[in-house]
C-alpha cells in the first residue's frame, strides 16, 4: 500500500502543472474548434482522475501497511495518462518560458540564470549656495556671491557576462564636465578580479568613495590639487579576509588620450587592512603613486582648487603652471565606525619633479568625526569604502528617514622649495539628511582661512579668510 500511495501522490504531481499549463495555454495557441473541445474534455478527464485519486489518498493516509489495494488505472500502468498532441504542445509551450528575471534595485535590473545581467543607472545632483569673500580685483569679483547649477548628471549602465565578467560606463551630461567617467570591463574570481579601462588608481579613502555618499559636498582638498581623477590603465586586485591589496598600471583620462603627444604613465597601489573587533569596524590603509610624463618637452602642470565648493571658478591656492617630469604620491588613512559614530582621517603627500630639478613637497589631510541623529543608522562601509545610507526608518515607512551631522578639519599646503601656492585650512560642518534609499539632501557650510593667496585682493597682504554655504539635492538609481 505504502508504494501505491507514493505512485498515486507521483500522478498527483505530475498532472496538476499539466492541467495548469494546457488551461494556461488552451486560449493562446490558435487551436480548432474541434480540437479545443477535445482539450477541454481531456482536461475535465484529468481533472476527474485527480479529485478520485485525491479522495482515495485521503481514506487511505490511516491505512495500515498491510493493506494491498491500489486505485484502478495507476498501478498498474505506474505512469500518468497519456496526453493528445494539443495538450502536448500546450504544455510545452507553457514550460518553454524565457529564462531571466525583473527585479529591483534602485532601478530595473534583468538577469539570467546564466550569468546575464543588465542594470540601467544614472545619477543628478543640483547645488546651490554662495561664497563670501573680501573685496576682490577685477573680473574675479563677479565669481563670487550666489550661484546654482547642475553639479552632475549621470546616465549609464552595468552588468555581467557568464565567466565572471563584467561591465560598467557613465557618461557625465552636466553642461561643467560632458565626458566619460567610470567606463570598465572586469573579470572576477574568487577572490581575484581584474579591470581593463578608465577608473580611479586606487586613491584615498576619500576619493574611492563615490560621490554619491561622501560626507561633505565636495571631497578633501588635497584630491583636486594633486589632479586624482579616473584613467584608462590594466589593475589587478585579491580581496580576502580583512586583506585588500590592489595596483595597476595606468595611462591618462579618456579625454587627454586624444593627443598624441600624451605619453604619460603611472604604477599606483593600495594596501587596506579592514578588521572588526565587536562592534567596532576600523579601517586602515596606506597608497602610492609614481607618475612619469615620459614626454621630451616640458609638460606644463598646474596645482590648485576651489575652496571646497564647485559652484565658483575661482582657487585662492594656486601654484601657477609648473614643468613637470615626474610625481610621486603617497598617503596613509584611518577610520573607524560604531554605532551611529565614526571617525576618518588621512594624510597626503605629492613631491613633484620639475624641469628645473627642484623637488617641492605639498601636503593635504583632513580630519573628520560624524554622528547620526536617529536611533539605529550607522555609516555604510564596504570594500575599502564609504558606502550609500539606507534609513534604518526611511519616512516612506513613517519614519524620519537618516539624519547625519559632521564635521571636518582640512588643511592644503601648496608653498615649498621657493613656490607660493599658499596653504587653505578649512573649518567645514555638514548635516545629510537621507529621507529614503536613493534620495540624499546635503548643507554644508565652511569657514576657509588663506594664507600667501594666488588671487589680488584688496587692502589685504595675502592672508585673509571666506565663508562659504552649498546645498545639494541628489537622487541615484
């Protein structure tokens, strides 16, 4: 008896899908009338078979295994009934389904059970705010005060490839920049991965965190003057444990390779180390960079950058175009995160070789502390990196979303070996607000105080300070 049921309950299983699909099917695939009154009988036949077969499982679940007696039709066969050429096809075409998925993530993302994914992303960001500064000379006047614009405007896409592969490119439409910027192939394994295209050679703490999920508006000062920005090059990384280890060898910016004359290279490296003791998640982790023009002329190179906001042109720090050879960067960095506290700090050092001989050493760093205000939210980090803010109670689910205040101290040190670049030291304070996933508010004010400034101000020696307050309004898929 204990076989019989088990054929019964076989039977069961397989005509109940095959019922569901040829009913799926029975007003789709342009059947006769004829023949879709002979599906409809078969399928009432079905149907009849399973509710006896059903009825008779159920009398005999008490049944003791002595008894012998089997459902008329099922054991002795031992297979389903036989099912006509229509409902065949039905059901074939039923199970013949396209093999990928729709899910969510931000966006629409489609996947394979091969390997296939393909994921649409793109990202604004509008800031506005204003720089105050003293009374300054010329054409330089009319750069500060209020302004607004489009900070950026991202469209692109991702995804993989069976074998581990995988893609990614952005395209930058804000009217300030139109280029390409994260533009990549990558092939993963284990705990190996490897990319070929423009990406950033692993840089600082800061700079290896997208914009999309940095603390302040704009990052430290020290990654615009020394001009860290994405390029093409061939980089290798192994990623176990707390362990990341990454380095490459890398070329120019997509937009730079367009002329010949651009022979630049570099080897670029970064160490982390990333342990956790109880709750307590650190960050340690040490880069460097040596960069060669690799060019018979002189290759003019400049050093500078705004003061900590992108809506103005103008650099108080400014070290003027300088021939330069060769550059060798190095940096060390820190960061902690508990709770709803976290701390980050790095150093920075850029010694440039001129034409000249001279070997000047700059300097940027910065250190930051942050909080959130709301119960339950910590600061994101993955991979050697800041990561996005996901609202522990985003107001969607009636909550205040994630509320986040920082400060942060930053110095620029661009005066050495007989050049004035000056120095900027910044008193910087920010508070996020992240109502929900994907949907990030931003006010940062600064305090910036010069010294040896590259701009003619007025009734001043060169050392005098400004004020300046951006607001950001950013959504990403």
């Amino acid at each position: 008896m204990r076989m019989r049921l088990l054929e019964a309950t076989a039977l069961v299983a397989l005509a109940a899908p095959g019922i569901a699909q040829a009913q799926a099917s029975a007003s789709s695939t342009g059947l006769s009338a004829e023949e879709a009154a002979q599906l409809r009988a078969e399928i009432a036949a079905l149907k009849a078979q399973v509710g006896k077969l059903e009825a008779r499982l159920d009398a005999a679940a008490p049944a003791t295994a002595s008894s012998t007696s089997a459902p008329a039709g099922l054991a002795a066969t031992g297979a389903a009934p036989a099912l006509s050429a229509p409902v065949q096809q039905a059901a074939a075409g039923a199970a013949a389904q396209p093999d990928f998925r729709l899910t969510w993530k931000g966006g629409p993302e489609i996947s394979t059970a091969s390997g296939w994914s393909f994921k649409p992303r793109g990202r604004l960001q509008f800031d506005s705010g204003t720089v105050s500064t003293p009374t300054l000379q010329g054409t330089a006047q009319r750069e500060t005060g209020f302004a607004t614009e489009l900070r950026r405007a991202y469209l692109g896409a991702q995804g993989t490839i069976p074998g581990g592969f995988g893609y990614r490119f952005d395209v930058d439409f804000a009217p300030s920049s139109q280029e390409f910027t994260d533009t990549y192939i990558t092939w993963d394994r284990k705990a190996w991965n490897i990319t070929v295209g423009q990406h950033f050679p692993f840089l600082s703490l800061d700079q290896m965190t997208s914009d999309l999920d940095t603390s302040m508006l704009e990052r430290a000062a020290f990654n615009t003057a020394f001009n860290f920005e994405r390029r093409v090059g061939l980089s290798a990384g192994y990623a176990k444990g707390d362990i990341m280890i990454n380095g490459g060898v890398f070329t120019d910016n997509l937009l730079d390779l367009s002329s010949d004359a651009d022979n630049a290279y570099s080897f670029d490296g970064r160490v982390v180390w990333m342990p956790k003791w109880g709750n307590t998640q650190f960050h340690l982790a040490a880069s460097g960079h040596w960069r060669t023009q690799n060019d018979q002329g002189d290759v003019a190179v400049r050093y500078r950058t705004r003061p900590y906001t992108h809506i103005t042109d103008l650099r108080f720090v400014d070290t003027r175009n300088l021939s330069v050879d060769k550059e060798l960067n190095y940096g060390l960095e820190a960061a902690a995160i508990s709770g709803q506290f976290h701390f980050a700090a790095e150093a920075n050092w850029l010694r440039p070789t001129l034409a000249s001989g001279i070997k000047p050493t700059f300097f940027g760093g910065y250190a930051e502390v942050g909080y959130f205000l709301t119960r339950g939210d910590s600061r994101p980090y993955k991979k050697g990196a800041w990561g996005a803010i996901k609202p522990a109670k985003s107001i969607a689910n009636g909550g205040p979303g994630a509320i986040q205040v920082n400060i942060r101290y930053d110095r620029l040190d661009l005066s050495d070996a007989g050049i004035l670049g000056g120095t900027q030291d910044s008193y910087l304070a920010s508070l996020v607000w992240v109502p929900v996933e994907h949907i990030k508010l931003m006010g940062n004010y600064g305090h910036l105080i010069f010294r040896d400034s590259a701009l003619p101000i007025l009734d001043t020696t060169g050392d005098y300070s400004a004020d300046m307050f951006t607001m950001r309004a950013q959504v990403d898929f």
